[in-house]
C-alpha cells in the first residue's frame, strides 16, 4: 500500500512553519494516542503514521529531501536506512511536550517526576452542616475523620519490622519499563513493583504491607463568625499521607448553613416575613420581633401600612467574614393578615365599616376599579361574558 503524503497526514501545507507544523502534531497525536482510544487498532495506525510524518518534516534537511525525492527518498537505505527517527533514536524527546499535555505531569519516557517515588496524599473532603445561629455567632467544636494514616508498626514502610523494602530488580527502582514497538518506544509502569520501585518480600502483618491502615481522627475545627453556604475551610496537611515518604494531602470542610424557621439569608442581610393584623396595619402600633442574636425588638407599624412593605433595622444581619466589623441589616416584610372565624357581631360591624368607608380609605382598590372601568371601555363598552 502507499502511503499517504506527509503533509496530508498532518493536515498542513507544504509551506508551514515550525509552529504551526508542530501545533498540528500535537492535536492529532493527542488525539490518535493509544491511551486514549484503547484496543482501537485504527487510532494506533493513524497515531504511528502522525508521529512518521511529523518526525520527518520537523527536520529541515529530512523535509527538504522529502520535498525533493517524497517517500523514496527514506527507501533502501536513503537518509537512515527506513527509520524516520534515524540512526534508531529515541523518540522520547520529540514526545516529552505533549504527553505533558495528554496526562498532566511529566513525559512517561522520563525528564517529570518519578512515578515511584514521594507522592502527595490525597486531600479528604468533609461536609458540615450548622445553624444559622451558629454561622452569626462563628463556633468551635471537634469533627471526627476517618481516614489513612501511616502504620505505626512498620512505620508506613509496609515491610515487616527488622526488615525494609527492596529495589526492584525489574525496573532498577524506576518503577518504569520500556519495551520496543516498531518505531516508537513505549513505557509502563513495571509489573512487578506496580510503579513503585520497590517490592516488599516480607509484608507488615498489620497493614499488609500498603504501608497505611485506616483510623478515625478527631480535629478541632474553628469556623467563623459570617461563613455562608458554598464556603470551604482548610486545614493544611490534615489529608491523607503521601506515599513513599511524600507530603501529607489537605482536608478541606464544606459549610453549609441550614434554613431558619424564621429568616432568611441574603448574603450579610437577613429578611424576616412577619404578619401584621389588620388593625393594627390600619391604625398604627408596635410588633415585638426576635433577632438572630436572640434578643427582641420593638418595632413600630405606621398607620395604613400595606402587605409587601418593608422596614430595615441597621446592624441587625449577619456580620462580615472580612473582619471589618461591618454587620448586615435585618429587614422586616410585613404582610396584612384578614381575619378570619368573624363572629356574627364582628361581621355586622365589618359591614358597617364598609358602609361607611368611602375612597380616601381605599385608594388601591378605587384605583383599580378606575382603570378597569377605562380598559373596558376601551373594548367597546360593556365586558365580555
């Protein structure tokens, strides 16, 4: 079968720079890549023939005789016997920039950061829930964690006490092994040490040699005056410990404020519905109302207040997480509650007082019988029924 033009290959010019030239590779290799697309033998086809390409025309005296001569000029022996490596080179080099970018950390071919050896432990989430009270007034108290912690009869060296793990003879401690295809060399993980560099011939009868056992821990935890819900608390080195002797991961505490039977939160303001009876709307006077302190506050109804009408107490809210001393206001929405269960000497004189009531006393309901009035006269005179 022939093969396919190089620049076809990589979906280029002729006349691409370096850059662009190389911008191209790194799409096409990431996305061909066998890690990627595993048992699909087509990706791996188009993977070998992306790095064949490329290998050629990123250098410039192998792209100006395939310019020149194309495909034969690599045959029988041409610019290095058929491989497009030349002089059977490590490909490694030419792949260290984009493996970086396909699995995050350093080049599987080596150059990044050794496998086997010290790793950070994992961060640990904890998930905390608090009263409102409690988020206004900040809290001290102690959480229990399970989690992994080095065993203490091997000291987190998995291997039986009086003896230590051993180099492993497979890899030489790297905990990678290479291992040749065509013209790329691969590399994975050792088998035999599982990427650990070591291997532990006589394992701690405790934790069975993970080096770890599992155990709860109690953490005093301080959580602050102001925190709302979504805020996350960390505790530094307080995660699970790293392997191989690596640095101990994080726990960080999510917070999330429980609802109140009485405010609600918005931010450093808090929002307190609270009925008003229709006397006292209409005529004026004073509501005893609780705070989020505990206290309680007299508050003053003006006379012919209406339901959705607020009013604001200063100072009142939730306080400041940012230490300015600065504190939220507490806002009171009244709404006008209609009586009900009327005995029949209330009902006579609620009839009287509508009698009597005239527009001055309802200025939102003749309002509104106006511009009824007006849009149905506008529809030709008389409502449709």
């Amino acid at each position: 079968m022939s093969k396919r033009d190089y620049y076809e290959v990589l979906g280029v010019d002729k006349g691409v720079d370096e850059k662009a030239l190389k911008s191209a590779y790194r799409k096409l290799a990431m996305k061909y890549h066998p890690d990627q697309n595993a048992g699909d033998d087509a990706a791996e086809a188009k993977f070998k023939e992306v790095g064949e390409a490329y290998a050629i025309l990123s250098d410039a005296d192998k792209r100006a005789a395939y310019d020149r001569f194309g495909h034969r000029a690599f045959e029988d022996g041409g610019m290095g016997g058929g491989n497009p490596f030349g002089g059977g080179g490590d490909p490694s080099d030419m792949f260290q920039d984009i493996f970086s970018q396909v699995f995050g950390g350093g080049s599987p071919f080596g150059g990044g950061r050794q496998r086997g050896g010290p790793q950070r432990g994992n961060d640990l989430r904890y998930d905390m829930d608090i009263a409102l009270e409690e988020a206004f007034a900040g809290k001290e108290t102690t959480i229990n964690v399970p989690s992994a912690v080095d065993c203490g009869t091997c000291d987190g060296s998995g291997a039986e006490p009086g003896t230590s793990p051993e180099t492993c003879e497979t890899c030489g401690g790297a905990g990678r092994v290479r291992a040749q295809q065509g013209f790329f060399t691969m590399e994975r993980a050792c088998a035999r040490c599982s990427g650990r560099g070591q291997v532990i011939s006589k394992p701690c009868k405790t934790c069975r040699g993970a080096g770890q056992v599992q155990e709860d821990r109690n953490l005093s935890v301080k959580i602050p005056a102001g925190v709302e819900t979504g805020m996350r608390i960390r505790l530094s080195g307080e995660g699970e410990p790293g392997a191989h002797g690596g640095p101990k991961g994080d726990l960080y505490i999510f917070v999330n404020v429980e609802e109140h039977d009485i405010f609600e939160r918005d931010g450093p303001n808090l929002y307190c519905r609270t009925p008003v009876s229709m006397v006292t709307a209409s005529l004026g006077g004073e509501i005893e109302i609780p705070t989020i302190d505990g206290a309680r506050q007299r508050v003053t109804i003006p006379e012919g207040a209406q339901t959705g009408r607020k009013l604001r107490l200063r100072g009142k809210g939730m306080p400041s997480l940012r230490g300015s001393g600065q504190t939220g206001d507490l806002y009171i929405e009244m709404f006008v509650e209609t009586p009900r269960n009327l005995s029949a000497r209330q009902k006579e004189l609620m009839r009287e007082f509508c009698e009597c009531s005239g527009a001055d006393c309802n200025p939102e309901s003749e309002g509104f019988v106006g511009r009824v009035k007006k849009f149905w006269d506008g529809m030709g005179g008389e409502a449709k029924h």
